[in-house]
C-alpha cells in the first residue's frame, strides 16, 4: 500500500511538474512574441507622433491587425486621443513596470474572447512620448495548454495505474518480513527483544534479525548514556564528547565570547527562612527559567553554582552574535522571574530578585581539572570580570562591562545608563559598567513573543 501511494504521489507530482513547466513554456513564447512586436511598434511610431502624422500613426496600427494572431494595436499619446485598430484595453496599466494584461473581450454577439495585451513606451531622445499598445489572441495559448494537459494527464493515470498493479504484486511478497522487521524496529523502544525463533530463522530475515537486536542494544545503550551524560554537562559538550569517544578530551583553545552570571539577592537568608525542600523546589523553580531563557538564545549553561548560573554564549560553538545574545538572555531572564513574582504575590509570598552581569572579550575554553575528573569550562580575566559586575549589579538589574555595551546592535536594542567607574577586586584599572534600561520596541516585541512561547510550552 505505501509503495503504491508513494509511486501515485510521485507520477502525480511529475505530472503537475509537466504541466506546470508546458505552461509557463507556452506564456514565455507568448511574451516574446508580444514583446517583440510592441517594442517594434513603440520603435516605428516614435517620429510619426512626435510630428503628429495621424495617417501614419492609424496605418502602423492598422497593419498589425493584420496578423491573425494580433486582434488589436494602438499608439496612445501623452495627451491626446488614442490611435487603435481592433480591440484593446481602455486604460494603462497603473503601475511603472507596463506588465502584460490578461483580459478578455466580447464581441456584439456579447460571445467572450481571452486575450493578453502588452504595452510598451515610444521614446524619443530619452523622453516618453506616449505608449504603444499590442493585443494578441490568447485562446491559441489556451487550446495548447488543453491538449497538453489531457496528453499528460492520460499519461500520469496510465502509469500510476501500472505502478499500482505492480506495488500489489510486490507488497505480496515483501510485506510480511518488512512487517516483522517495522515490529522489530519498535521492540527496542519498549525495551523487549526478538523472540527466540524469529531470531534462529536461517534466511536472510534471520541474519537481519540477529544483526539488528545486536544494533538496537547498542543504540539503546547509547541513548541511554547520552540521557544520562546531558544531565550532567552541556547537551552541546556532550555532543562533542560523544561524537569522538576515542579522544574525549576536548581541546584548548581560546575563544570570543560573552559570560552571564546571575544569582538570586539574599538568598542566604532565604534559605535560612524556608523548609529545605521548599528551597529545592524554589531553585528549580527559577534556574528553570534561567535554562530556558538560554536555550533560546543560543547559549550554553555551563553550571549551577547553589543559587547562581553561569552562561556562555559564543563558546564552544562561535557565534559572531554573542554579545547580543547575552543581553537577549539577561533581558528574557528578568522577564521570566517578574512573571515567576507576579504569580508568587497573588500567593502571598516574597518574590525573589535577580542581578546579572555581563562581560564579553577573550577567554580560555578547555579542561579544567585532574585527568580522572575533567570539566568543560572557561576561565579567564573576562570571566572574572562578569562574575565581578555580577555582584555589584542592582537587584533586579541587567550590569555589563564596557566591552559588552559596546558589542555591535547592543545598543540598538536596550537604552544604557552609564554607571560610575567601579574599583574591582584583581584589577589594575577601573572599569565603566552600564545598566540595560528600557528595551526597544523591536527588541521588546521579540521579548513578548519569546515569553509567550515558554510560558505555553510551561503552562502554569
């Protein structure tokens, strides 16, 4: 059955391609022909109408009529009467590019007659002096576009008839071991294995059998380990690691990118206040929306430190876009957390506050640790320092460095407000930090859209 409807959906498709590329061959001859003549009309009618020689100007149109395919020509000057022999439109097109007319006109018998018309300026030293109109005959094109459908829609059934005849006598003899071999490719999911005696067939089905539940044990384990893995380190690291198990160690190397700390504002205290398992369902709660927030702009959560997170953007995988996408993320973070808020005021509870920090520049990706215990993580100097403005950021404040401020659109997208110069700890120099303020309308609609996708794949 489904070799039979592949085969009709793939002749009817060939069909429909036929026809459509007979079709758009037929109206391509049709241009070409009418645009030659009116550009040949627009040409001989330039000097006539300048000098208003009316006798010449009803004979050119006259004696384009006379082609049996032409059923009506007219010159159309800037500001006097037309000049027409047979049957145009009454009117130019309203538009500057003059694309061909499709329309049709009636003769006395009020009988109906589809025609195409194509016009064309009359210059004359780089001024336009009027218009040259040519109408041809289109239901020559028509008839052809009709004869060429029924050829091949006759075709098309024929052949999908043949193939049905032939599918049915195909499926007869292949459908019960491509049966067991689609039930078979669904015991693994449902963690069962083929069955002793389908497994001792001496066939080819059988040595298909034994090989498969040999392949679907291994991806079974597979999976299960990249389950496993991606709960515990980046799904993008832990697609690397995976992709070359023979040397897991990813390397070294130094990258551009943006680090976001963000933690939550007196959450010692908080959790002093709160039962141990409210605080567990708290964390949950908000760095859930933290990881979210990150995943959709395309950043990577390199860990949870107890109330705080740190995501890399542009790092392992480059991304020329990084700066933006950090403050993108710090921006849908705090969006999330005031809607989290809003829910826990209408329950009479505190609501808990963000601060995020932002740093782009440099920084050292690699292998943190002993060789028996490795971490995929960066460290360096830029690092440090979005930790830093991290900690100095306001509640419910969005602080980046200089460099991040600076990042190309970032400031297209949020109002700064520069800050005073900042001391900070393990640095020579001071540094001038900004706070995002008021996002851009764009930026803002982007941000309403985004929420509005998490909160319904999250409801409640």
């Amino acid at each position: 059955m489904y070799i039979g409807t592949l085969i009709t959906m793939v002749m009817g498709i060939l069909g429909w391609f036929l026809i459509t590329q007979q079709t758009s061959f037929h109206m391509r001859e049709v241009r070409g022909f009418g645009e030659v003549l009116v550009e040949q009309l627009a040409h001989s009618a330039s000097e006539p109408l300048l000098a208003d020689d009316q006798f010449n100007l009803q004979g050119l149109v006259s004696r384009q009529t006379q082609n049996n395919n032409v059923v009506g020509a007219a010159i159309v000057p800037s500001e006097k009467p037309w000049v027409i022999s047979g049957n145009v439109p009454h009117q130019l097109p309203t538009t500057d590019e003059l694309t061909p007319m499709i329309w049709s006109w009636r003769d006395e018998d009020n009988r109906r007659y589809p025609a195409i018309t194509f016009f064309s300026p009359i210059h004359f030293r780089d001024v336009i002096a009027g218009h040259a109109v040519i109408t041809l005959d289109r239901a020559f094109l028509d008839r052809n576009q009709k004869r060429t459908i029924r050829i091949i829609s006759f075709a098309t059934i024929g052949l999908i008839l043949i193939a049905a005849i032939l599918s049915y006598v195909l499926s007869k003899r292949l459908s019960r071991p491509i049966t067991l071999l689609a039930q078979a490719g669904h015991q693994p999911e449902a963690g069962m294995l083929i069955s002793q005696g389908d497994e001792d067939r001496k066939d080819e089905i059988g040595q298909v059998y034994a090989h498969f539940e040999r392949m679907s044990a291994g991806m079974l384990e597979k999976r299960q380990v990249e389950d496993a893995l991606s709960r515990y380190v980046s799904p993008v690291v832990a697609d690397k690691i995976l992709s070359n198990l023979s040397q897991p160690r990813l390397a070294n190397q130094e990258m551009e990118g943006s680090v976001l700390f963000c933690d939550i504002v007196g959450f010692t205290q908080l959790s002093e206040d709160l039962p141990a398992d409210e605080v567990a369902s708290l964390l949950n709660l908000y760095l859930g929306a933290i990881a979210d927030a990150a995943h959709r702009c395309r950043g990577v959560v390199d860990k949870f430190i107890g109330d705080s997170a740190m995501i890399l953007f542009g790092v392992p995988e480059a991304d020329n876009e990084h700066g933006q996408q950090a403050v993108r993320c710090a921006w849908l973070i705090q969006a999330l957390v005031r809607h989290i808020n809003k829910q826990r005021r209408q329950e009479g509870k505190e609501p808990i506050m963000l601060r995020i920090g932002i740093n782009s520049g440099v920084m050292l990706a690699g292998n943190i640790g002993i060789p028996d215990r490795l971490e995929y993580t960066v460290v360096g100097d830029s690092v440090n320092l979005a930790s830093r403005l991290c900690g100095a950021a306001p509640a419910d404040g969005i602080m980046m460095s200089e460099t991040t401020a600076e990042f190309p659109g970032v400031k297209e997208m949020v109002e700064l407000h520069r800050q005073p110069e900042l001391k900070i700890r393990g640095k020579k120099n001071r540094v001038s930090p900004s706070i995002a303020g008021t996002p851009s309308r764009e930026f803002g609609q982007w941000l309403m859209r985004t929420m509005a996708y998490i909160l319904n794949k999250h409801p409640g």
